[in-house]
C-alpha cells in the first residue's frame, strides 16, 4: 500500500497543528460555533445528535495492521471502545470530546491516517472494489489510479468550495463492487476492441432525494487521460452547478438542467483544452505510486487439508461457501470477515476485534487489509491452507458469522440513534431483521439478498439500490417506513421502485417476511435470486403479497 512521502508527512502534520490551534480558540470562546463549524468539517468532524463525531478517511479502502490496530487504541482511550465502519469506506468514532480532538489527529498522524476531506463540498474520500488487487476477474489493481486521484484532489485550490459534495468510486473489474453507477463520477475498467485496458466514465450519479444513476459519458477513456478527463468534469461542474439551493447543488441535477448531451460536450471541450497542460508529470507520478501496490509474494503450496476440512466440517462449509471469493491464485482466496453477527449493528467493530484482525492479517494475510462499503473487513489475500484456524479465530470473537451477500450482511446508516439528520432508526430495525430471520432458519434458504436501511432521504445506508430498500421517515412525529424493490449496485444498476404506502416501525418486519415468504413461493428454483424472480414477475406479486389484509391471507 501506499507510504506517506516527507511531504505527505509534512502535510497531514501541518493541518493537525492548524486544527490544533483552532479547538484551542473554540474552547475559549475566540471562535464561535458558527465561525468554527466549517473549519471543523474540513478536518471531518461533525457535531451529531448526542456528541461530536470524527470520520477518519480510509482511503479506498486500504488499511495495515498497525493503522487498524491505532484505530482500536483510539476507541479505547478517546471513546467507548469501538468504531463504525462506513459505506465509503471510513471508520467514525461517535463519541469523541472536542478537547481529545487533536490528539485524535496527531495519533492518526503516527499510523499516515488522517480526516481531511472526509466532509464538506470537496472531493470526498474516493472509493474502490474491496476486493482490488487480489479479485480473480479484476483487470487491473484501480488503488494506483484512486491514490492518484487522492493526491491530486487534496488540498486542490479548485476544489474546495464546490457547490456540494463530490463523489468518486473506481473499480478494476467489469464487474462492479464499488456502487459506481451512483457516483459523481463512476469509473469502471473495461477493455476496448484492440484489448487495451481503460475506463467507462460515468458522471452524475446519487442517491439521496433524488436517486439517479450515472449517466455514460464516455464508453472507453484511455488510462493516461484519467487525470485530465476527472479534472474537466469538476470544472464543469464547479462552473455551473448551483450555489442557491443545496438540495440542486449536487451534479446530478447539473447534468438534469444541463442536458446529458450539451454536458458531455462542455467536458470534452474542457478536456480538449487541459489535457496538453499536464504534460506527462501526471503519469511519472503514477509510475512511482504502481510501485507502492505490487502484489505480495505469495507463498504457494498444495490445499488439500482445506479441501479435506471443507468437507468434514459443515460449520466451517457453511461460512467458506458465504465469506470465501475466488482469488486470482487458485490457491488463494479472498475472505470477508461479517462485522454483521446476528443481532449485531452493522458495521461497528469493537477494539478488541479490531486488534484480532490486524492480528490475523499480520500472520496470514501478508499484512493486507480492505474496508468494504458493505461495512464489512477484507483479508484479501490468504492462502486456503490457512482458513480454518483463522474461521476458527473470527469465530471465537463473533466475527464468524457465515452470511455475507444473506439477509442479515445488511447495510444500515447509523440514523436517529447518532445522526442529526435522521428521521427514523435504522439499527434497530436491522438487527430485529437479521434476529427475526435467523429464529426462522430462512437465511440459507432465501439465498442471495442485498438489503440496505436508511434514516433519512440522504440515503447513506444506499437504499435505493438494495434489492430490498427501508426508507425511514417522520410522518407526523411517527416513525414510518418505505419500501422499494429491486434496486441493484452492480454494473446492471437499478433505482428500486417504490412498493406502495410505508409501514409503522412494529409493522416493517413482518411486511419484509410477507416479501420474502411470496418470493420463495415464485422462484422457479433455488437457484434463481430474488433480484432475479423480481425481474422476471415484476412489483405486482410482492404489493399483493405485501398490503393483504390477514383475512386474505388467512383465505389464501
């Protein structure tokens, strides 16, 4: 991974000092609240329902066992002994006390972390597959062009006062892990026809109030033009986006009031004049950063004791056939590690599970770590001669749950338990799923299932693009609940569509077992997802399913 150079580290430590002194000012009264609001959320602290919040940049997802390790130090010294890890990759520490802050930082600091850019209308933490570098169908490692991204984007005099936030997410395979599609900007690796490796550009995704996804403005952009493409689609936007109203700010409404095609034409004109500027210094740049992500040196051997140990232990099948994805070394393989335990919230990992991790990674793992923004952990490269003592290890500290891409690997925003902006709960609502499943036993049955909660019309539990979204709302102080259907975060992305009326907070659970109950009872064969049944019979069957009275049900 990535190694801080003299001027990161010089960097990252000036902008400590400066938050350093400005806490001081706040604490004295010098700075008010309102003259220091801005300058906190550059340095990704917000103030939330209960206490201040800190969100640390992860970026693309890439983290060592020594920067995981000072991540459960922190928790344990300045919090309450865990962190939350995000849909874009970060990790947030919710309770922090503002005068701890800048030791917060400078800790960070030691580890080359930081939280800079992880808030305000900047260019935000860029995202990646979380599978990059080890996947087996990847074409190229996208960490090299995301630090690329990152470094260019820091700091960038342009780009620090856009009209909004700015989104970037990079996957090197054409099958996408990464969310692309509901991007700012979305870049997908693909091959042209003479087989050369490049992206497909996407800009003017999002999901918030007004889901959207990306619109294709470029089928193929060679490698070297990254730089300049992703720079002329931030000046377009930084010209004409809205500045009166932040709820239109965001680029999807820029490429809405704009037109796809008269957009399209402004980037590639702007293109056209920036691109001659970079010169190359761009791409010697890249070439030093490739070198920080060569792959480790894999050790290789024979896995006859997995397979033999696969087969004798079903507990041990059950979780390498949900948590094992197939790694480009046939003797390898990727393992997600589930921080959704049934019952559990999503994403939050205390310390002393997070120092087991780093642990595991240390020994097997080639000191190689991911953060999903599925909220979930990645040893991405472990030889399979190794999974059972580490199944067995995870699996002692509640990280053994086999059910990754099942019902219960849910993704929920931390909503009205944390978050100011919030309408409704979403980690209750997601451990009474996971919980009222698992009583049931239908986890296995049901198959592969993408549910994703939010508390509020943000959408940063993604639920627009779950195959089963929850959308929380206030209806008149009363907590009600949206539902929508067939939503899909991959490279065949799809907005969910709205089911009908929403349900009562006692009321959501059932009305997803009612779903669920009528898919198993419309899928042609176990093989067939329920994604898969929904494009097949449409929303009708569900609303039925969903809104009978129990009397109809009772009669059907």
């Amino acid at each position: 991974m990535y190694d801080y150079t003299d001027f990161d580290e010089a960097f990252v430590r000036s902008r400590v000092a400066q938050f350093t002194d400005q806490v001081a000012r706040r604490l004295d009264g010098s700075l008010t609240e309102d003259e220091f609001r801005p300058l906190r959320l550059m340095n990704g602290l917000y103030l939330q329902l209960h206490a201040y919040m800190l969100r640390v940049a992860i970026p693309y997802g890439t983290i060592n066992p020594r920067q995981m390790r000072q991540l459960a130090y922190i928790a344990d010294t300045w919090d309450k002994g865990y962190g939350h890890f995000t849909t874009r990759q970060n990790i947030q520490f919710n309770w922090p006390k503002l005068p701890d802050v800048p030791a917060i930082l400078s800790a960070l600091a030691d580890v080359q972390m930081h939280a800079i850019q992880t808030s305000g209308n900047t260019v935000r933490n860029v995202t990646a597959d979380h599978f990059a570098g080890a996947a087996a169908d990847e074409i190229e490692d996208p960490r090299p062009y995301a630090e690329l991204l990152r470094q260019w984007s820091t700091d960038h005099p342009e780009f620090q006062f856009l009209p909004r936030k700015f989104k970037i997410a990079i996957t090197g395979s054409p099958n996408d892990r990464a969310v692309t599609a509901a991007h700012d900007i979305g870049l997908r690796m693909v091959r042209n026809a003479a087989g050369a490796a490049g992206f497909e550009v996407g800009d003017g995704g999002g999901l918030g109030r007004t889901p959207v996804i990306g619109h294709l403005v470029r089928d193929f952009l060679a490698v070297e033009d990254l730089l300049p493409y992703v720079e002329a689609v931030l000046s377009v936007y930084n010209t004409l986006g809205r500045r009166d109203n932040k709820y239109k700010a965001r680029i999807k409404i820029t490429v809405h009031e704009t037109g796809k095609a008269e957009i399209s034409r402004m980037i590639e004109e702007r293109f056209a004049e920036i691109r001659p500027h970079f010169g190359g210094a761009d791409q010697a740049l890249l070439a030093e950063i490739r070198k920080a992500f060569a792959q480790p040196d894999l050790r290789h051997g024979p896995t006859e004791a997995y397979e033999a140990f696969y087969k004798a232990d079903p507990v041990f099948r059950a979780w390498a056939d949900t948590n094992l994805a197939p790694h480009r070394e046939a003797d390898h393989a990727i393992v997600t590690i589930s921080i959704k335990a049934h019952g559990a919230t999503p994403g939050d990992a205390t310390s002393d599970q997070m120092r087991l991790i780093a642990d595991l990674s240390e020994k097997y793992g080639y000191s190689e770590l991911r953060i999903s923004h599925e909220q979930n952990v990645i040893l991405p490269h472990v030889h399979k001669s190794d999974l059972a003592v580490i199944h067995a290890a995870l699996s002692k500290a509640g990280l053994g749950t086999a059910n990754v891409g099942l019902l219960s690997d849910i993704i929920a925003c931390p909503g009205m338990d944390y978050c100011a902006l919030a309408t409704a709960r979403s980690i209750p609502v997601a451990q009474e799923i996971s919980t009222h499943f698992e009583a049931l036993k239908l986890e296995h049955d049901i198959g592969p299932l993408k549910i994703k909660i939010s508390g509020c019309i943000n959408a940063c539990g993604h639920h627009h693009v779950g195959h089963i979204g929850i959308l929380g709302l206030d209806r008149a102080g009363v907590e009600n609940y949206q539902i929508t259907l067939g939503g899909d975060a991959t490279e065949t992305a799809a907005i969910g569509e709205k089911t009908g009326p929403g349900f009562a907070y006692d009321e959501i659970v059932p009305a997803i077992e009612r779903i669920l109950r009528a898919y198993l009872s419309l899928r042609t064969h176990r093989e067939e997802t329920f994604l898969d049944t929904f494009r097949r019979v449409g929303m009708e069957p569900f609303k039925l399913a969903l809104y009978q009275t129990e009397g109809e049900q009772d009669a059907a």
